[in-house]
C-alpha cells in the first residue's frame, strides 16, 4: 500500500529494481497464494467461484495493473479476472471520471514525506 498507492487512472511501469526488497517479497508471496488458489481449485476466481478471498485481492490486482507489475501466469489469470468483473469495470469507470487528484499519490511521494503522515 505505501509504495503502490491505489490510483485506478494511473497506468505506469515501475522497474523492480526501484521497489524495496519488502513490497518486492510482498508481490512475490501474493502471486504465490493466488498461484497455488489455482492449482487448487481452478475455476475463474481464487477458490473456484467468487468469494471473500476475491474481494480482498481485487484492489490488489488493481494495483498491479496500475504499476504494471510482472507476476506470474496464474496470477495474471486473477488480475484479468478482476478487471473483466462488471463490478470492477464500473469502479474502474467512475475512477476515470472523478476530478479530484491528490498529487502525493499521483507522483509517488514517499509515505514519510505525505501531507497524511501522522506525527
């Protein structure tokens, strides 16, 4: 969450050589999980048919295709199930029409430098 930020308009390629090793081990833990869901149970969604776990994970996969994030074939399964949701893609849609930008989140400021830093 602090270094991809959710931004549904952005589309942007991050280099994984700019991540710290953290959000890197993160992103290869979840394409992990959602690798082994569909090996498990295949079907369109994680456990077979769409379900909390899905629900949980879809802002996450957004998050991926916003920074274009590498992850594995079954986790792009996941990712392409999620954005072809009819759900996801009015989410999506309304996100392309807000007017409201918060420039912190749309040049990647650091968390610590972020007008929303408690301290």
């Amino acid at each position: 969450r602090n270094e991809l930020p959710q931004n549904l308009k952005m589309r942007t390629t991050l280099a994984p050589a700019t991540l710290p090793d953290t959000c890197g081990e993160q992103i290869a833990r979840i394409d992990a999980i959602w690798s082994e869901c569909y090996q498990r149970h295949g079907g369109r969604w994680l456990f077979g048919e769409f379900g909390i776990a899905d629900i949980m994970y879809i802002p996450v996969a957004l998050r991926f295709v916003s920074y274009n994030i590498e992850v594995s074939d079954d986790a792009r399964r996941f990712i392409e199930a999620a954005c072809a949701d009819p759900a996801v893609q009015a989410w999506i849609a309304a996100a392309k029409e807000e007017k409201e930008a918060l420039a912190f989140i749309d040049e990647l400021i650091p968390e610590s430098n972020s007008p929303l830093t408690l301290g």
